[in-house]
C-alpha cells in the first residue's frame, strides 16, 4: 500500500524505452508485408529521430513560449507514466496507493499542452485536429476510468504495481477471466485511439482536413518534433505494456522467461495494430464517437460481471 | 474571537470610510483597499491559526430583542470557510485599486466598496451562525447586498435585467430556506441548532430537502442556477470573483452544517447529492463548451466545479451512511479542498477575464485572440487558473479531485444504488475532466493565442500593476497547493473533524498518498526543467528561423480563418443535443457572386429555457388576471395587511 522506489528498475525501463522505436517499426513491417511490399528498414524510426535531433527549427511567427513547451511537456509526460509501469513484472521505479489516478491526469496534461501547442500556430487546420483531439479523449477518459473501477473491484488496489505483481494479479489466467478480457478488448480500442492510428486516425494520411493529431504537429520541426515522437513512442509503449501485462501472469515465472515472453506479447501487439490497419479502413470521423463509446460499453459490462461474482 | 470581530470591524470600517470620503477618489480607494486587506489578512489568518492549532470551538452570544439569540460559534469547519472567505476578497480588493479607475463614478465606486465590506462581515456571519435566525438574518443581508454589487453598472438595461433575475431567484431561495429553517423550528421548538439531529427521520428529510433548494439556488446547482450566466457577465470582474470563488461556496456551507447538524443516517442524502452533482458537474461545463461570452463561460464552470464539490461531499455522504470511514474522510475533505481550490482559481480566471475585458473592451471570446503576447502576465496567471480549474497535476485542482478520487474508489465495496452512483460519480467525474480540458484549452487557445481576430484585440496593453499583483498571488497560490499540498490536505481534515467517522482517520492514512503527489509534482517539475534544458542544448548553434505558420499550401491566411471557439465546442456540444438546444441561422448564399453573409448560433440552457416555459409563463399570466389587486390606493393596502394579520391570528 506505501510508495516505493526502486531505482534498479530503471535497466529494463530504459532498456524498453530504447527498443520502442524499433516495436513502431514492426507495425510498418506488417502493413507492407499485407500490401505485398518490403516495407522500411527496422530502424528507420531511429535515423528519423537523429535526422529530427540534428536538424535546426522553423517557428511560426505567430507562436509563443508554449509552442515551445508544448513537446517537453507532452514528452515528459509519458514518459513518466512508464516510471510507474512494471515491465515484465518486476517492480516499477516509483509506486503509490492511487498512482494510476496521477498518471491518466498526466497524460491528460501532455494532451493539454499538446493541444495549446497546436492552436498557438493561428492554423486553422491545427484547430480542427485540436477539437477533435479533445473531443475524443474526454470520451476514452470514461473507458480508462471504468477500467480502474473495475481493477478496483478486483484487487482492491489503485496502483500499477499492486495490479500486476502481486500473486492474485489481474491477468487473463485467473478467476476473472471473463471481465479481463473484455478490459483486453477495449484497451486496444483505447491504445488506437489515444495513439491515432487507423481506424480513429490514420498517421499515414496526406490530407490535413482529415488528419486529427498529426494536423496538431505540423508546424513543429527539428528536436522538438524528435521530442513528440518519443512522446508518442512511450504513450504507445505503455498502453501495449498494459495490455501485455494482462495477457500473462509475469509474476510468477522465471525472470529470463518473463523477459522473453514480455517482448513476444509486446511485438505481437504492436504488429495486430499493423493488422488492425491493414484490414480495416478508417472510420468516418463521425464514428470514431460510437467506437469509444463501445469500449465503455464492454468495460461498464465487465464492471457488471464482476457485480455477479462478488454477490 | 476578538480577532474575528477585529477584522470584521476593520472591513466595515473601511465600507463606511469609503462613502465618507468619496469626494477624494484616489484617498477613498487606497483608505477602502487598505482596510479591506488588512481586515482581510487579520481574519484569514486567525481562521488558519484555528484550524493549524486544533483550536476548540468558540462561541459567542448576544442577547437580543425577547425571543433570539444573535449568537456565533467558530468550530474547525466554519474557520476553513472563513480562511476562503476572508483571503479571497482580500484579494480582489487589491485588485479593484486600478480595476475600478473610473473618477467620474465615485459614488457607484464608494458605494461598491460599502456593499462589499457588508458581503464580506455577512458571508462571515452566515458561516458562524449558531442559532436559526442568526443564520437567516446574516443569510438575508448576503444576498442583498450582493444584488446591489452586481448592479454597478445600472445605467445598462442587460445588468439592470440580470440585476433583477438574480434578486428573484434569491428571494425564492431564501423562501424555501426560512421555510426549511421555520420547518426544523417548529420540529424542535427553538432557535438553536443543538436539537436538530432528534427530529423524526422523514422531518429530517423535508428539513434537509427544503434547506437544500434555498442553498442550492445560491450554490448555483443546476437546475437552480440560472442567475450565475446572468449576473456574472454583468457584476464588475472583482465583485465576480467573490460572488463566484466566495459566496456560491456559502451554499455549500449551509447544506453541508445542516446536514452535520440534522446527522441523518439515510443513504438518500448522499444519493440525491450524488445525483444533483453529476448533473451540475457535467452539464455545467457542456453548456460552458456552448458560450462565446468569456464571463458567462466562467459562470458555468462554477456550475461544473459546484458539481464536483457535491460529488466530494455526496461520497462523503455515502460513507458516512454506510460505516464506511475512508469512504467518508475523504469525500468530505476533498469537497471541502475542493471549495478552497476553487475560490482561489476560480477568482483568478475572474480577475484575468477582467483584465482582458477592460484593455479590450469586449468579452467575446471569438474578437480575441493573441493576447498572450501583449499581455504577457495576465496571459501566464489565465494559463495557470486553466490548467488548475481542469484538474490536472502539479496545480491545486487536481489534489482535491484526487481526494474526491480516492474516497469513491474506496467506496466501491457498497452495494446496489449507493454502488451504482460510486461508480457514476467516478465516470462522470473523469468525463467533467475531459470536458473542461476542451473548454479551456478553447479558451486559452482562441483568447490568449494565435492572432488577434479584431483591432481591439490587437491593441490590448498589460493591466495594471495592482491587478497584475491579485493575479500573481492567486497563481502562485494555485501551484504552492498543488506541489505542497499537505499543510491544505490536513487543514482539510482538520475542517471535517465534526463528522464523527471521518474523525477517526489518522492523519497517517492520508498523509503518505498526499507526501507521493507532491514528491510526482516536483519530478515533473525537475523533468520537465532537465528536458527543456536538453532541448535547448540540441538546438544551439543550429539554424533557427521564423515564418508564418504552414498554411497547408494556402498562402493568404487572415487572422479570421483561424479557428474559432464555436467551431472548436461544436462537435463536443452537439453530441449532447437532447440537453442543449442548439439554434443557429445562417443567411445562405443567394446570388452567382455572393455579398456579404451572417451566420449566428446560439446554445441555450434547457433548463432556462424549461423554467420560462413551466414556471415564468404560468406565473406571468397568474399575475396579470389578478392586477386588479394593485391599484395604488394606500389606504386599501394598510386594508390588506390587516387582514392578513387578522386571519393570522384567528385561524393560526
């Protein structure tokens, strides 16, 4: 129930962290292998970074200081959220009764600046994709919130490392088998979403007017465009890290066996988002509303469910 | 006590100084200032001294006429109000030095000041009453003069109209809470408030119930609070800022003493606070979304914050009926932290939406634009009150929604109704975070950003040095809660001491979630620093340039294409559309080479539209078949109340 500090844990944080970029490589490895093409090299995330970490900026003469601020806020952000994830069931570098509160409010918090960021440029497109922006995330803000109602219900905890490492962690492999995975279900709906990818956003479009949060960064070049990519790599990294965590009881193997399966779980998510891109096409963005929606849905059920067991 | 009645005299000194010595304008406002601050100062910090040493409760009473007593008792809770109540104004009588600088005015300017002083000593009043009528009286003379506060500008027709629409509403609150507070008379037989928690279980209902709609109507509970988006625009900024920060607060005083008082072991109290705090909470911040106005868009954000304090206080309820004390503790003193955070961000986006409004001239918010630039403080202060009133860390909103947080996860071990609306609250509560994260990135982002969208905006200058100070001390407050907060957290415990299962949590319980926050705030500070710093490392002795922003190809963009604050809340607005009536016109393009063209929309409260239709309509016609009673005749009116005291007395 105490905080903790395990400063260790940062080996395997950073670690991950540095493997992320590759992980975003393997979902453009599946689209080109559906659509019959060799497809990029694996590190090409990594030389776009260098490439963006090497370049000078352009600002617009409309911006402010928070144009400025708005990527090493957003960046910071996520990454925080990973101190507080345990990979791989070790424990997390920092941890307290009621962390995961903190941490959805802290991305709520990138997403703000994220979002000033991109109406300090005057654009009118940048506004368009901030709207929409909002509008979406209010809505799986309600998903996410159910989610830790129902962890609540489960395990009595309010915390990521009290979820996953304890013995009776909440995997797909316990008693609650049922509501876990529907929570697996629609946390992929909400990693899709918050991570625009197809079929809420399509980070591969060419027109602005449809675009939602690559239309928010256009006009940001250089380290701090490299800083929103990181950004976005951690955001992405710790929702498949939820998901994986869910999918396998990683507290109670051998430390080299979690390590391994970890990463299988962990590429395997990241190429059925490169699946689920390669299949579906996008939604109409007056859709999008519906397929977040529908994610609360099967979490509000599984709250239900879990009303049946303890009664 | 004698510090209390110290700084009330000095406020009431300084309200009747400033009539006395109005003819020398700059003397009265630095004589009615200083005295408001100092008495201000005086009293917060008596009130804090009390809640900081675990002072025992004081009482003070006054014989008075035969039958009532005038008398006051300051307890833990009414010194955590008093600490908002005394230090807000403060504030924003600093603020009015250079806000109201007008030296043609003086006699509007002294009389404010007067009207002011007397809000303050009856806010004070009404929070440390101890006996029904003492309530009542200082309840009374709270509303009054608050109504004459927000007629300042009475020669405008629209102050004079909502001038009016708030003196009605808060004379029908006021008739249901002396009907509550008459009701709990005749159940007890006396004045006092010692006797209420004895009365039958469905007299406490009807008690509270009543009481909860006089409060109510004052706190702005949808779908009571009608008046705020009227009165608000049209009250001076400072005098907004209390009204909103302050005095909407001492409705949520009064439910939350009668409810301690009548102690009621009923799950329904929670329930119905629960429920009205979902429904404020939420709608609240959608119709905020559906504003231009930049005022009454922050007057229905005090709608949505009043809804999350009720939510606070309505899981605080819940615990409370169900023996749950986590559950209880933290409800109650989220609620409560909750009331401090919000009078102190709250009064700050006033003061700052005076601000822009004076150097502007206008508070729509879609003629603005890019003042963050010209008004580099106001523009900073705005920020920090945004990011505070959204609930997001290291600022002080979220420390008391956390709290709220907490205490509803704990009690998700209820059962059935009580669970269901646990679970709603906490839902509702993250949806009204999500929202007011679109509303005020919409303000910030159409008002402080981009490029000025009209020559007024464009011409804007800083405030002055007075207002900016105001600004600057509730900002900096807004992040000294948010990163230290355990000194605020444990006053807030402190405050819910008269609730007798939250009393038994240790400081122990909380304080180590409490100590984490802050030590998470101060990371992402050091964070945020080291990759700021970073950032600029990468960027030295590389190619920096300015240009215009990236028009997508378009090469012409003009500072009216820019997104406006309609077109951002639309979606978001119309996905509620049963609980907002969206009226738009739009002129349409008739001829080959179209002229010019108008599009206006408008989104209406149901509630304000349901309350003309269901209540004002039938009264209106009510009253005009019976005018004929008004005919002028003195005579026949001394008539009429004599005739009523004589039916009084006969059949009473």
């Amino acid at each position: 129930m105490n905080s903790s500090f395990t400063p260790i844990s940062l080996i395997p944080l950073l670690t991950t962290v540095a493997l992320a970029p590759l992980l975003m490589a393997a979902i453009l490895k599946v689209k080109a292998c559906f659509s019959g093409r060799q497809g990029p090299p694996w590190l090409i995330k990594y030389s776009t970074l260098f490439k963006l970490l090497r370049k000078g900026s352009v600002y617009s003469t409309s911006s402010t200081f928070l144009f400025k601020m708005g990527p090493v806020i957003s960046f910071v952000c996520a990454f925080m959220v990973l101190l507080f994830f345990p990979f791989a069931g070790l424990p997390p570098v920092l941890s307290f009764h009621g962390d995961v509160i903190m941490l959805f409010y802290l991305l709520g918090l990138g997403r703000f600046f994220t979002v000033l960021a991109a109406l300090d440029t005057a654009s009118p497109f940048e506004g368009m994709g901030a709207a929409r922006e909002v509008f979406f995330s209010a809505l799986a803000e309600v998903t996410i919130f159910t989610i830790l109602v129902l962890f609540f219900r489960l395990t009595n905890s309010l915390s990521f490392a009290e979820y996953f490492s304890h013995n009776h962690g909440i995997t797909l492999w316990s008693s609650s088998a049922a509501p876990v995975l529907l929570v697996v279900i629609a946390l992929f709906m909400i990693l899709l979403t918050e991570n625009s990818r197809v079929p809420v956003d399509d980070p591969a479009t060419h027109l602005e007017l449809t675009m939602i949060h690559e239309v928010m960064i256009l006009d940001h070049s250089g380290p701090d465009l490299a800083l929103i990519e990181m950004g976005a790599f951690c955001k992405m990294l710790f929702y498949a890290a939820f998901i994986t965590s869910l999918l396998y009881p990683f507290s109670s193997g051998f430390p080299a066996s979690n390590v391994v399966i970890f990463f299988l779980l962990l590429t395997l998510i990241y190429g059925g988002v490169g699946l689920a891109e390669s299949i579906t096409g996008r939604f109409r963005m007056a859709m999008v509303p519906n397929f977040i929606l529908t994610s609360f849905a099967l979490v509000f059920f599984a709250v239900i469910l879990t009303m049946e067991l303890v009664q | 006590m004698h510090t209390f009645f110290l700084a009330l005299l000095l406020i009431a000194a300084g309200g009747i100084l400033a009539p006395i010595s109005c003819r020398v304008f700059p003397l009265m406002k630095i004589m009615a200032v200083t005295a408001l601050v100092g008495g201000g100062l005086l009293g917060g910090w008596d009130a804090a001294m009390r809640l900081i040493l675990h002072s025992v409760p004081e009482t003070f009473t006054l014989p008075w006429l035969q039958f009532c007593r005038f008398s006051l008792r300051i307890d833990s809770l009414s010194a955590f109000f008093l600490v908002v109540i005394f230090v807000v104004p403060a504030v924003a009588a600093l603020y009015s030095l250079q806000y109201l600088h007008d030296s043609r005015r003086r006699a509007a300017v002294a009389a404010n000041y007067f009207f002011f002083s007397l809000l303050i000593i009856s806010m004070a009043l009404v929070v440390c009453a101890d006996t029904l009528v003492t309530f009542a009286l200082a309840w009374e003379v709270m509303s009054l003069s608050s109504f004459f506060l927000v007629i300042y500008d009475s020669a405008e027709q629209e102050t004079r109209a909502a001038g009016y629409l708030y003196f009605v509403f808060t004379q029908a609150g006021a008739l249901f809470l002396f009907a509550g507070l008459g009701f709990l008379y005749s159940a007890t037989g006396n004045f006092s408030f010692s006797g209420l928690a004895d009365i039958s279980a469905s007299g406490k209902l009807i008690g509270f119930l009543l009481i909860l709609i006089g409060c109510g109507s004052k706190a702005g509970i949808i779908p009571l609070h009608t008046w705020l988006p009227h009165a608000h625009p049209a009250a001076p900024s400072h005098v907004s800022a209390v009204m909103s920060g302050v005095m909407i607060k001492v409705g949520i005083y009064g439910i939350l003493r009668f409810y301690l008082l009548l102690q009621p072991a009923s799950p329904v109290f929670g329930q119905i606070i629960i429920v009205l705090g979902i429904v404020s909470g939420i709608l609240g911040v959608v119709y905020a979304l559906g504003k231009h106005n930049l005022k009454r868009l922050l007057a229905y954000h005090s709608v949505e914050n009043i809804g999350i304090i009720l939510l606070g206080l309505g899981v605080g309820m819940l615990g409370a009926a169900s023996g749950n004390a986590t559950m209880a503790a933290f409800g109650f003193a989220g609620g409560l932290l909750h009331v401090l955070n919000h009078a102190v961000f709250k009064s700050l986006l006033f003061l700052g939406a005076g601000a822009l409004i004076q150097q502007t001239g206008t508070a729509t918010i879609d003629r603005l634009g890019g003042l963050m630039k010209s008004m580099p403080f106001t523009g900073r202060a705005f920020l920090v009150g945004s990011i505070s009133i959204t609930g997001l860390p290291p600022f002080n909103g979220f420390i008391s929604e956390f709290l709220i947080y907490y205490g509803a996860f704990h009690g998700l071990s209820l059962h059935h109704a009580s669970f269901v609306l646990t679970v709603l609250a906490i839902i509702s509560l993250a949806f009204i975070g999500g929202l007011a994260a679109a509303c005020f990135t919409k303000v910030v982002g159409v008002v402080f950003l981009g490029e000025p969208r009209s020559d007024a905006a464009a011409q804007a200058g800083e405030a002055g040095v007075s207002m900016l100070l105001a600004q600057g001390i509730l900002a900096s407050l807004c992040l000294i809660i948010g990163i230290w907060p355990e000194h605020f957290v444990l006053a807030a415990f402190q405050a819910v001491q008269a609730i007798p299962l939250a009393a038994t949590i240790e400081p122990a319980s909380f304080l180590p979630a409490v100590t984490a926050l802050s030590r998470t705030g101060l990371l992402f500070i050091v964070l945020v620093f080291c990759t700021g710093l970073c950032r600029r490392l990468l960027s030295m002795g590389k190619e920096i340039r300015h240009a215009p922003t990236w028009g997508c190809g378009f090469s012409r963009p003009s500072a009216r294409m820019q997104y406006t604050g309609t077109s951002y809340g639309d979606t978001l607005v119309n996905f509620f559309r049963p609980f907002v009536r969206v009226r738009s016109h739009y002129s349409g393009i008739t001829a080959i080479f179209p002229a010019h063209a108008t599009y206006r929309t408008h989104v209406h409260d149901i509630f304000e539209l349901g309350l003309q239709i269901l209540l004002i309509r039938p009264v209106l016609f009510l009253t005009t078949r019976l005018r004929w009673i008004q005919h002028g005749n003195i005579q026949l009116y001394i008539g009429y109340i004599v005739l009523a005291i004589l039916v009084m007395l006969l059949f009473l």
